[in-house]
C-alpha cells in the first residue's frame, strides 16, 4: 500500500478501513514498536506539531497520542476542555479547525457530538483523526484491540472472540465488531439482557458469514480473546438489578480454571471491578499492554497521514 | 535596528512601538515566514523555555505562541486559569512572575486585569510579552493584524481601512487605531451609534491628520482593508434592538459586489454571525490567513526579545 | 555513591533518605546547577518521558519539574485535575499509574491522600517522584531547601536555623526539620503557641541530640537561616486572633537590624504577608532563588532515578 494512499488521509471511522488498509496498519505498527524499543531514538516526526484538541476530557487518549507524537521527536499543543471559553465554544468546529490548521501538522480531534470528526475534516488540508466523537467512533481504540490481539496469536483469522458486559452502549466493542466483520472469526456476545449487542449489528455480522453466538452467560471457557467492558450504572433504573448483574459478569479468580491456556483477557480501560486485581499478574492479563499498545499504533498513524516513510 | 535595542525588552503595548519599530517587526516577521515555509526546520531557540501564565482563558492565543516557540525548536511550560490553585490565586503577580524568571527565558502573560502586564514587567529580568490584559492591550494581535494588509498590500501607507462592528469596546480595533496613527491610511469606522470609536480616539487620529470618516452605513465600496468585529449581546439592554443591529453589519455574499475587486476581509476571530461562511472560500477572506500570521509575527518577537538573531 | 543505587528508585519520602543519600543529591545538583548555567544545551534526558499526573492542583511545583525534565532536553506528558474525566476519578491510583508506565520513563505524582505516592509506586517498574501527598511528604522541597542552605554556606553543620510560623501543620518545615536529624544544627521553632512544632518531632529531634529552642518570640538574632511559612487563616476559630498572630511573625524592615550580617531568609512560597516585599531587594532574602534552586536539584533526581550518568 503506497505512502501516497495514507498521506493527508482523515481517519474517521474504522469502518472507512478495508481489510487491506487494517492490516497494513496492524503491520506498520509492529515495524513502529521494533522501532520503539530499539535504543535509537526516533525522530520520524521531529519539526512537526500535533495539535490535541480535546472538547470533552480524556486525559488517558490525550497522553496516548501526546506520549506517540513525541516518542517520534514531534511536538505537541491543544486544549482540553477545562480551560476552553465560553467565547470559544461559540465558535464552530469548523472555524476551531481551520485557525488550528494555520498552527499545527495534524490534529487530533476529541469532541462529545456524534460526527463532529467528520464535519471538521471537511475544511481542512492537513490530516485529522478522530480521537472519539461521543457515542460513535474511536478508530485508533478499535485498531490498537486488533494490534493486541495479532500481536498475541499472529493472526486474527480463526480466533474465537468474547465480548464481555455493555455490548448495546459500548462504543469499543461496537467499533471492535465492524472491524472483525472482514476477518474470519467466532464472536461470543455476553451480557445482560438489558445490555445486548443490537440486533442491528448482529445481523449484519450474520451476514457476512460470522459466526455470531448471544449469551447472558459467562460462557468463556472457548475464548482465545475475552474483551470485558464495564457496566454502567446509570443504564439501570433499578440499582439492585445494576448490582446484581454487574457480579454475574466479573472476571475474577473463579473464573480462571474454565478459561483455555492461552486466553488473553483484554479491557479498553478504565476499569472499575469488571476485572479483579487478582487477574493483573495472571498470564492472561492484557489489558495493561493493550494500553501501551495504543502508542506505536499512534505513532504508526501519525507518520502515514504526515506522509513520513518508515 | 540593532539586537540590541531589542534583547531583554518587554512588550507591553503597542503606543510603546515608535514607527520604526513596527516597520521593523514586520520585516523580521516577514523574514521568519520564509524561514518556516523553508523545509529545513528553525532551531533559533533551541534549548530556550518560554512560560505561558494564563490567568484568563484564551486557547487560542496560548496555542499561538505555543506553536510559535516550538516552531523555533524551543520548549513551553506554564498554566491556564484552569488549573491555578485558591492558593497561587492569593499570590501577587510581581511574586509568580519573579518564580517563574527561575524557570523560563521569557514570559507571555495573560490576565484580565488592565496593566498587568506592566506591572508584572517591573521586577523581572527576563523579557515579557503581553497576551492580552483584560480591555486594555494585545500587541501581538496588532502587529499580526498590521503584517496581514503589509503582506497584502506590500505597504500600509495610503490604504483605505474600514473598521466595522463593536468600535467602543473593541480592543483589537482600538490597538490597531493606535498603531495606524503613524501611518498614512484613511480610516472609516462603521458602527450602530451605540457602539461608536470613542471620540478621544477619533480626535487623536484627526490630530495625526489621519483623514477619518464615522457612519452607521456598511458603506466600505472604497475599502481595501474591511476589519470586522463581534458586536456582543451583553451591549445591549435592549435584546431586540441588538438583533437589529448585528443583522446590520453582518458581511455576507450580498456587499460582495460593492467590494473593490481586491479588498481583503479581516477579523481578529472568533466570529460568530457578523461574517457569513460563504464569504470563506472568496478570494476577499483573509481571516484565517491573518490567524495563521501569528505565528511568524511571534516567532519574529520571541526571537528579538531573547537577543536571538535571524 | 553507585549509579546503580539510584536507578529505578523511587523518590517517596525524605525520611527514607541517608545522610549519605542527600549530601549526594546536593552535590550531584551543583554539578547540574554548573551544567545549566554554562551555554551548552545539556541533552542528558534526550528522547526520554517525564508524566506528570497531578491529581491535586499546583502550577508551581508542575511547572518546576517540567522545566527540569525540559531543560535536560527531555519531554513531559500528564494532567492536572481540572481536565481529569469522571470516569477516570473512578479508577485506582494503581490502574492509572500502571498505564501511565505504558507511555513514560519516570512519573512524577501529586495527590491529595496521603500515603498515595507510597502505594502508586509499588506496582511499577518506572521510578515515581512524589511530588506532595497530602499533609504528607514532599520530598523534593525539601531537597531544594536543603540545597540553598548549602549552596549558601558551603555545609549545613554548624548552623542556626529559625523556622517561623505554622510548625503545627507546615509539611515544608516538618520534612526540613526531619532531613536535619542527620545534621548536627541547632533549631530554633517560632511559632504561635497555637500553631507549635507537633511534641513527637520535637523529642525526636532532641533524641539525635539536636539541640531545639521553642518560643513564641520572633528572637532570630543568632540565625543563619530564618525559614518563614505561611499562617494559614482556617486554622483559627477566631479571625481577630488570626490577625494578631499574622502580624506577630511577619518578617519586615523592622527586624533587619536584628538579623546576623549574613542570614538568609527562605520560604517555600506562595507568601501572603509574612515577608513584606521590601526585604525582597535585600541581601538576606534567598526566596526566589531557593524556587529557582528546585530546577538543579529536581534535574538531578530526574537523571539519577533513570539511570543517567552526569
């Protein structure tokens, strides 16, 4: 895939990606992280300004792209939205953009309004990736889920997948399914009935002939990859019900013996008690790693639509 | 002018900049556009820290200077208003400043008192630029703004200016009236009779024999400059009659035809309706150009404030 | 003392410290102060992360310690708490600091609990500098302090020091007065009798044979060094006995021709009123630089902790 395909490209949306175009992510990064751990250090980027513009907090993606951008001996500036003015939240994103293009090489863009990446790439002649647009996309979240996952097995194909808790609000694994339809997988849906995957998406996953279980059972014991999200309590009405199936889905150390060998247990983070602290220094814990994924995932990102060769 | 006349100096005020010294900072600006849209990255203040104390909000300036420093491959540090503690809050600004001479090589400061940056100025060694001090003063906006129509027009001198919208309460256009004092250029201020020049300012520039028109008619068919302003609602006691008035001077495709063929629109941004974004893709916007100028303005004075030659 | 000593060590408390530790510590940021002051740009932290997570506003102790990692040609990455999201507040100190390890070299944390710093650090495999939990620790002021003292006479046995004001709840003055348990000085505690040195630290101090006055008379005729602190308004019921307690401590021009040629007056800063501006231009205030000694000393600590050899 040549330089000139990613160069100044907008990443939106992960399902603007084909299959093709994730795996030469998947594989750029890789190069990225040897790269990052060699003991020279990388100035792929150096001269060139990221511009981190945060209208809702997110201090964990913010450090991530800041912690990318001057891993490769680039530069950083931005807000977030603590310090924003009330004159400049009358300003449209569109305008914010276009004055933050006369600054900066590429833009992050982190804002609570659906399609508000999209709107604010429109304009624009440098590069902008969507760092989370409210409920919609994250697509740097759903292809640092796939680095990690063929990082660990080499591959994605023929892997059985399990996604854990809040699977009807849950930005990630809703992101993380679109992605899997173009590779060929077994996806386990657990989670309260309340809280299914729409029915939505499960079809067209069907569709593209995934094979698709639904439980509200915490039915792992298959599982090459177990993806835990948290449970919100703000969507049950009724606390008790909240409580009790919050339990019903905590990975802790019951659950380790049903779980296959190698089974790797992932979580977008923060947690809260979805995943026990007895699980951190289990052989399958890799929820800490996953994060640290997301930096040479980034990294690999910022030079192919800055147009750096690598 | 020499580097010396420069090195050490604070900028406080633009009624401080003789002739000379505006003409001058517009040509250094002028030589430091060169040298960032050059490929071959600016190191000038490498190795130098610049603080940026930000006691009112404003991203946007902050960003500027910001990308200003590291565009000269130098370093920022500092605080918004944001994060300041009720503590650092009971401090006088002449104690943080003198902290902060311990960390940095120079200083922006923002803060919505008028004549804190002269104050804060008094005690220090090392050079402060003023970022805006509440009502009063933002040098660095009124140079940019005078480098926008230098580089438009190559000269300053027999221009016809048209200032339009809030022109009591304005800073930017009050600054840049101070400047253009020296200066040979008409000047047209149009404004509902509420929000009029204020007549000290007006007979200033009378005094300086600057030949100045005031009307309430969007008339600006003689204009080369158009400088448009935010007419804000808190003006008004009357909401109807501030609905009235900001329709009257909103720019938009229909006074496109009553421009002169090479007039250029400028605005100190953010706008909210007083310019129509159709007018953005004419070749009159020079808005977002006049932001993006910023930043060679800046890097020209950070250099010269920090006896850096270039 | 062994590089390999220092490398990875976490930095929690003062009291963890040697004699040994500190003296080298002081003489390790002399030798930082000299590679500062010279024109060469040092690059010891070339390519490496310093994130600083700053649970807990303070602009002045961020500020100093992102100069220090700037100025040894490094980069900085964190928060601080006003962009912290909801949803992060909910994770452990643990789990986020567990990330973190994920994007820098060294972490330097503020916290509002005590004993965080302490906890934060046991998981990790990155040193962690605490920079102030709670009423707690803060052990880089105090190695600052130490420095001045001896920067100033060239040791730190032998002299009389005079801690005036809040000895009560003051963390400053009760890290200082633990640091010179090893040191064989004499300590004078002014204090209102409201606000005395807490007894246990007093009968320590005695135990190592410090020799310890207490008064409530500001008698510092015999110190070599005064160190001021702040008397804090909340820790009075009555506000009148809040006044007359405040003016009873403050260090002015009246009480100059009481001080020893050469004593030095510090404070950990911010002042209110306790030191009177007009000693600021005398030979005896040491404020201001003991602020700016934090650079040195924290650059040292910086590069022992990761492993770089000066």
């Amino acid at each position: 895939m040549s330089l000139k395909h990613w160069n100044k490209k907008h990443i939106i949306s992960i399902r603007d990606f084909s299959r093709d175009e994730i795996d030469f992510v998947l594989k750029k990064s890789a190069l990225m992280e040897d790269k990052l751990s060699s003991s020279k250090p990388v100035k792929l980027m150096k001269g060139r300004i990221l511009a981190n513009l945060f209208f809702e907090p997110s201090t964990r993606t913010r450090m991530s792209f800041e912690t990318a951008m001057k891993r490769l001996g680039g530069k950083t500036v931005g807000f977030s939205v603590a310090e924003t003015t009330s004159e400049a939240k009358g300003e449209t994103i569109t305008d914010t953009v276009r004055v933050v293009e006369g600054y900066a090489d590429v833009i992050v863009l982190r804002h609570p309004a659906e399609g508000a990446a999209r709107v604010a790439s429109e304009n624009i002649k440098i590069p902008l990736i969507n760092g989370g647009d409210g409920a919609n996309q994250h697509p740097t979240q759903t292809l640092l889920d796939l680095y990690t996952i063929q990082k660990e097995y080499k591959k994605i194909d023929g892997l059985s997948i399990a996604m854990v808790g809040d699977l009807k609000y849950g930005r990630t694994v809703h992101s993380l399914a679109n992605a899997l339809e173009s590779y060929n997988v077994k996806l386990t849906f657990i989670s309260p009935r309340e809280l299914k995957m729409p029915k939505r998406m499960v079809n067209r996953l069907r569709d593209k002939n995934i094979e698709v279980k639904e439980t509200t059972k915490l039915n792992i014991g298959n599982a090459d990859v177990i993806y835990a999200t948290r449970i919100q309590r703000e969507r049950f009405p009724d606390l008790q019900e909240f409580e009790r199936v919050k339990e019903a889905y905590v990975l802790d150390e019951i659950i380790l013996n049903k779980l296959k060998d190698d089974a790797i247990i992932m979580h977008p983070l923060p947690r809260v008690s979805e995943i026990s602290p007895e699980i951190d220094e289990t052989r399958h814990a890799r929820y800490f790693q996953q994060s640290r994924n997301g930096v040479p995932v980034r990294m690999a990102l910022l030079c192919l639509v800055c147009g750096v060769d690598f």
